[in-house]
C-alpha cells in the first residue's frame, strides 16, 4: 500500500518520512507545497467540516489549477457524512477536474452504495472511503470488492494506526493518509512496519490477506 501523511513543513518529520518511502497529503485551503516528494490533492472538505464550514469551492479551483497536474489524484469536492448529495457534487465537479489531473476520486459518504458509484469509476476514477467512522468501518469490504471489481485505485482517509493500516490491507487498499506521522515522527516506525508487514503478508499468500474473524474483530476498532 502506498502511504500518504498530511503535509509538513517540519524538517524532521520530512526527513524521516522521505526515508521510509511515504508521500504526502497536500490540502487545498493550506500550503500549496509538495516538498518534493509525490503527493495527492486534498479538496479541504474535511478541515471545513472540522470547523463547521461548508467546502470553499474557490480555494479547491484555485489548488486543483496549482497542484493537479503533478498530483497522484485529485479528490473532487464533497459533503462530509452527506450522502447522495455529496455525490452529486463529486460528479458535477469530475469533468473539470479530469482536466487538471491524472485521477480523480470520489469521496464515499455515508449512505451510498456501491451501484451508486459503480457508473462513474475506471481507471481515472476511483474511490476515496470517507464518511463517518462507523459507517467507513462497516463498509469497507464493500469498496474493496467494488474497486477489484471495476479495477480502479482505492485510497482511505484518517488512518492513523497499525490496525487501521491491517484493515485496509484485509480488503485490497491501495493507499491511505492521516495525520499521526506527521504530527509525531515517533509513530512513524510503527506505523510503516506495519504497512511493510501487511505487504509481506500479501507476497506471501498470493495477493490475499486472510482474517479470521477474531482478527477482524481486533483490527476493526480504528483505535
């Protein structure tokens, strides 16, 4: 898997994830700067939610012009925990974004389901699972099987532990972000030996984790 931390000016930080392979998050709304490593594009949905704000649409436009031709995808704008109507303005926004990017994803709130998405995505578009804690935890096996099926990158946002990094892993992500690793370099080792564990994990059984149960049950808390 291909692991993402939110952008840091910080030089150890940086330092210590250019070392361990990792790319960074950069998010519309924030400094435009890769760093010089490989990055992806934030649309800022979530810091506006965070604050109680609705999605500056001017300061995505502005950052998918700067940073969407370099960018690995683009996540095209969307409504936190919003639904239907969240994906409605996702699809309003993807020929535009097409334009500036290589790949564009979809941010998945709570309460669409996979025929919901399944029309819009291919090779340039794919899933990005976001949504509520709960809900992302409940149907992640659902994107994993949707984005084998219609082969399209799968990335999932706010991971910030060694299980979180496992069950995303269990169900055939591509990449994921969060913020732990750039926060605290401490947590770095731990956070990418697990990633390198999982993918050991997955050479050796032929591309396929297997989980019983109770191992679900453990890696499933997010914590």
């Amino acid at each position: 898997m291909i692991a993402y931390a939110s952008r840091t000016g910080t030089r150890r930080n940086l330092a210590a994830l250019r070392r361990a392979g990792w790319r960074l998050l950069v998010t519309a709304g924030a400094v435009l700067r890769s760093e010089g490593f490989p990055y992806a594009l934030d649309n800022g949905a979530w810091g506006a939610h965070q604050r109680g704000q609705a999605i500056d649409l001017a300061q995505f436009r502005a950052a998918l012009d700067k940073m969407g031709g370099g960018a690995d995808w683009v996540v095209a704008p969307d409504i936190v925990c919003g639904g239907v109507a969240s994906l409605a303005l996702s699809l309003e926004w993807l020929p535009y974004c097409l334009t500036r990017c290589q790949r564009v994803l979809i941010a998945v709130q709570d309460g669409m389901t996979a025929d919901d998405l399944r029309p819009h995505l291919s090779a340039r578009v794919g899933l990005f699972v976001g949504g509520s804690t709960e809900w992302k935890l409940a149907s992640m096996p659902g994107w994993g099987a949707l984005a084998a099926e219609v082969g399209c990158w799968l990335h999932v946002g706010r991971v910030n532990s060694a299980r979180r990094i496992s069950l995303c892993a269990a169900h055939g992500v591509t990449s994921f972000d969060g913020t732990s690793a750039t926060r605290f370099s401490k947590t770095l080792p731990r956070l990418d030996a697990a990633r390198r564990q999982m993918a050991l994990a997955e050479q050796t059984h032929g591309g396929t984790i297997a989980l019983t149960p109770p191992q679900l049950v453990r890696i499933g808390r997010w914590r």
